[in-house]
C-alpha cells in the first residue's frame, strides 16, 4: 500500500471578523421555549431575547406568522415573557 499524506485544514469562516474576541461571537444566548396546557388549551411562552430587539415588532410578526393571540407579560424573576395562545 502507499502510504498517502493528508492534510488537515483549518476551519475557514469567511464572514467572522479578525477580531472575534471584541465582535462577540462565540457567546451563546438561548431563547426557551416552553409549551403548557392550561384550562384545555395549550399556551407556548418565549423568554431569553435580547434587550435591544423591538418586543412589539416581535410580538406582531409572531401574531401575523401563527394566526393567533400573542402577549408579553412582565415576570419578576425571568423579565418579559411572550406567551402565544391557539393553535401555532
């Protein structure tokens, strides 16, 4: 058999900054989601967005995508809460 010679790449990202350290990537930020049926019905709740995104224009999206009834409720312990009700 000859022996062949294999060479190991480096993984390439063409769309990473040079700095990654000061871009923030890398950094994981999760958004939960949680379904609960309650009453009879089932309720599907979104927390973990981040503070810079427009909660409305979520909110709307989310309402016209679904066809059904979105709010956001304020908790104490885990902030602002989506909560989508129907059939998603």
């Amino acid at each position: 058999m000859s022996e062949l010679d294999i060479q190991i790449l480096a993984a390439f990202y063409p769309f990473i900054e040079a700095n990654a350290e000061d871009s923030g990537t890398g950094t994981k930020e999760y958004v939960h989601v949680h379904i609960q049926q309650r009453n009879g019905r089932k309720i599907l709740t979104m927390q973990g967005f981040r503070k810079e995104f427009s909660y409305f224009k979520i909110l709307k999206d989310l309402k016209k995508e679904f066809c059904c009834n979105c709010t956001i409720v304020q908790d104490p312990k885990l902030g602002q809460v989506f909560q989508l009700q129907g059939d998603q």
